[in-house]
C-alpha cells in the first residue's frame, strides 16, 4: 500500500500542504521566546502542591462541570456577577472551540469569516483553518494601532461571524484604543461577535471583563499561561450565557484533566504570588525598556504585555547571533511586512534581561 495515496485520499489538501506549529527546541538557552513567567511557585507551595496532587483520584474521569475551580476563577479573576466561563486546555483550545462552533457554509454560498487585525497571534489564522473558515487580516498601522476604518469597512464586506483582538496585541505588545474596539463592537452588533483576548492582561492591567454587561456580542478569554502557569494548560473565557451555553456544545467533555483542575485550584488559592509575580515583571519591562531605548540603532516599541517588541538593523543576523550566545528570542521579520527587522523578546528575571541585553549589544557590535 502506498501511504502517499492513502494520505492523498484522506487528510485534507490544505492540511496535507501545511506545517505544524513550530516549536523551537529551548534546551541550553535563556528562554525568552515565549512569554513564560521565569518564576516558579515559592518550594513551600509547591510541597503543598504535591502533597495535594498526590491525592487526586487518576482512576476517575475530571467532575463533569469543574466546579470548584470555576468557582474561584469566578471569586478571584474578576469575572461579573451572573456570568459563568467556560475552560479550554490552553486559549488556544477555546478558540477553536470558537471557530468550530462558527464556521459553516449552511447560511449563505461562502463560509463562515474570522477577522482580526494582523499581526495577530497566529492560532487565530491556524484555528479558523482548520475549522473551514475564512480568514481576513486587516493590517495594522506602521505604528501598530488599529486601522479603524479599514476595520469597519472589512466588516461591512466580509460580515465576519468571529472577530479576534488580542488585547494588548502578539506579536506588537500595545494595547488598541478601547474606543476603536467599542466601534467595532457596535458595528458587530447582533451580526457578529467580538473575542477580545486577554492573555496579557496581568501585565496590562486593562480589561474588557466589566464591560460583558453593556455588550451581548462581546467575548472576554484569558489565560493563566502568562500568570506564570504555562505548564498546566488553562484558558478561560466569559460572555452571555446564552452564547457561552453554544460554545458548550463543542468544547470536549472533560478537556480539562484532574491534575490541572488541582493545580489551578491551589495556584489560584495563592493568587496573590502570582500576582506579585506579575508586578516584578511589569517593573522589569520599564527597566529593560529603557535599556533597550538607550542602545544605538534599537527601536522600541511600548509594550503593556510581558515582552517587548524592537525593530534593529537586520533582524535575521541579530537573531542568529542571539542563538549562538545561547539567547533564545523571537524573530518576527518574516511575519508581515510591518514587522520588518522586528525582534520580540519576553520580559524576564533581572538576571536573563541583563543576559539578553549583553548578548544583543554584543551581537550589534559584532560585524562577521
Ligand atoms: N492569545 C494570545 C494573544 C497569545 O499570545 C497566546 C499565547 N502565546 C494565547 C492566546 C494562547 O495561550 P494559551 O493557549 O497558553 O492559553
């Protein structure tokens, strides 16, 4: 049998010419690529940790509805009074729970569309893929806000049933205008919804959460990945519950395993080290903003996220010359031409920011 022919006539042609997802192998480096709390739990806690993972029932499928730890993520996470969340294995799972539940055919003669501003975070281009969604990116401006007009006119031709704003923005680290996102929200308005993503949002500080009441197409996900819980894979996110109850259909039942439930549970009952965690790093990228600021030939770009974007002479050659001093990053160059010789960097310990900001002068000043 020819696995060649058997591949051709079963997996999808634009899966079969697709890559998957890359993940750079990170062993020997200072890891800086992508956007992990450099701080583990304090070692009391995690004693404690394991002592209660070590409790967990692995014989028994997770409780169907995760309730406790819906119930804290509700108590501590500032969800509003009379909304619910639904969980994904990571936001990436939500939003292709998001995408499934959109993407069809049935209404009209085209597809379902996802919108979102690009540069995006590129799972919202993968997962409207792989859901039979179209996918329409709306560039952003040189200086990386949004082009509202542009928006709202992609919006009146394309109808798009799922917009995503990642809030601050991935790969650029601003924050949009909360008015541009309120346009856009208004011109949505029962046609579409609007999923403003929050994966940064301890490190902004800025939130659309509060605001579920005034919009019933308005989408809120986080994340506890950037929080400093990356490992254990948890996203979450809240709407109206009517909308939230369609999503329900579609997420996979028990998606969130028994050993993550307990994690959360007990990371959340000490949120207040996570917290602190997010204030060093947030001192940390004004430090190691205006270090980079004052490097010749580096631009940076204001972040309200826990990495920081710069554009430098050659991208490519700086990236590689990182690589070699053992500093992992991430080169944007080839992303989208308003990236060009765009290099992004997450904020870390004193420690790696010193570590990276050696290697980067070094790797500046070296012309082999
Ligand atoms: N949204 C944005 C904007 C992100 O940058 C990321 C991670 N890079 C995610 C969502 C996914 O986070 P996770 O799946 O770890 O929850």
């Amino acid at each position: 049998m020819s696995l060649d022919t058997l591949i051709t006539n079963t997996i999808r042609p634009d899966v079969r010419s697709d890559k998957s997802y890359h993940v750079p192998d990170a062993s020997g480096f200072v890891k800086l690529d992508a956007m992990e709390n450099p701080y583990q739990l304090p070692e009391a806690l995690r004693r404690e940790l394991g002592q209660r993972l070590a409790d967990v029932a692995l014989n028994r499928y997770p409780a169907a509805a995760y309730g406790p730890l819906k119930e804290r993520i509700r108590a501590k996470l500032g969800i509003p009074a009379g909304y619910d969340v639904l969980l994904g294995n990571g936001s990436d799972e939500l939003i292709a729970i998001m995408a499934a539940a959109c993407a069809t055919q049935e209404r009209e003669d085209r597809r379902a569309v996802m919108l979102a501003p690009v540069p995006a975070f590129v799972m919202f281009q993968r997962s409207a893929q792989v859901a039979g969604m179209d996918f329409v990116g709306v560039p952003l401006k040189a200086d990386f806000t949004l082009d509202l007009p542009a928006m709202l006119a992609a919006i009146e031709q394309h109808r798009p049933a799922l917009i995503f704003l990642a809030y601050p923005n991935n790969p650029t680290g601003n924050l949009f205008d909360a008015n541009d996102i309120e346009a856009i929200l208004r011109a949505q308005g029962e046609r579409g919804l609007v999923v403003v993503d929050e994966a940064y949002e301890p490190f902004a500080q800025q939130s659309f959460m509060p605001r579920l009441p005034e919009f019933d197409n308005l989408i809120v996900m986080r994340t506890l990945s950037k929080l400093g819980l990356a490992g254990i894979r948890l996203g979450y996110m809240s709407a109206a519950p009517a909308l939230l109850a369609q999503f329900e259909k579609v997420r996979p039942p028990y998606n969130i395993n028994v050993m993550t439930q307990a994690a959360a549970e007990f990371a959340l009952d000490h949120v207040e080290v996570l917290n602190e965690q997010a204030r060093l790093l947030r001192e940390q990228r004004a430090v190691l903003t205006a270090a980079l600021a004052a490097v010749p030939g580096v631009q940076v770009y204001p972040s309200a996220a826990n990495f920081i974007t710069i554009r430098v002479p050659d991208a490519d050659s700086i990236h590689a010359k990182l690589v070699t001093r053992k500093i992992l990053i991430k080169n944007l160059s080839k992303m989208h031409s308003v990236l060009a010789n765009c290099l992004r960097v997450t904020v870390s310990t004193p420690d790696e920011n010193a570590a990276f900001l050696d290697a980067l002068n070094a790797s500046l000043a070296d012309k082999s």
